[in-house]
C-alpha cells in the first residue's frame, strides 16, 4: 500500500490545481461545471485518504503492529 502523507497529499493537490487551470477553456458551462465538480471530488477523497492513512498507522503503533 502507498503511503499517503502529507507529501502525498500536497503533489495530489498540485496535480488537481494544474488540471483545474485549463477548465477555464472549456466553452460548455455544463461540462466546465461537471469538471470543477469532479476535481474538488477528487481534491475530498484525497485528503479523506490521507486522514484514513494516518489513523492506521496510529492504530498501529498503539497497538504495536510495526510492518
């Protein structure tokens, strides 16, 4: 499993903020809508991911499951 860190987190951000800069171009107000909508999705499950990493592997330490 990849670890999700705060590192990770920040190039996944990064990532998402350099596609969201050419929805600016999309003529369709529709589909430039769909897309933002998709991206901050995107953007939410990223940090949710990020936060479930981070509760594991302090379960793991509490409980002393080093991998």
């Amino acid at each position: 499993m990849k670890t999700k860190d705060i590192a990770w987190y920040e190039e996944k951000v990064e990532s998402i903020r350099k596609r969201k800069k050419f929805v600016h171009r999309i003529e369709d107000p529709k589909m430039r809508k769909k897309l933002k909508a998709d991206l901050k999705r995107e953007q939410r499950g990223a940090k949710r991911s990020m936060k479930n990493s981070l509760k594991k592997w302090i379960e793991n330490e509490i409980n002393g499951l080093n991998d």
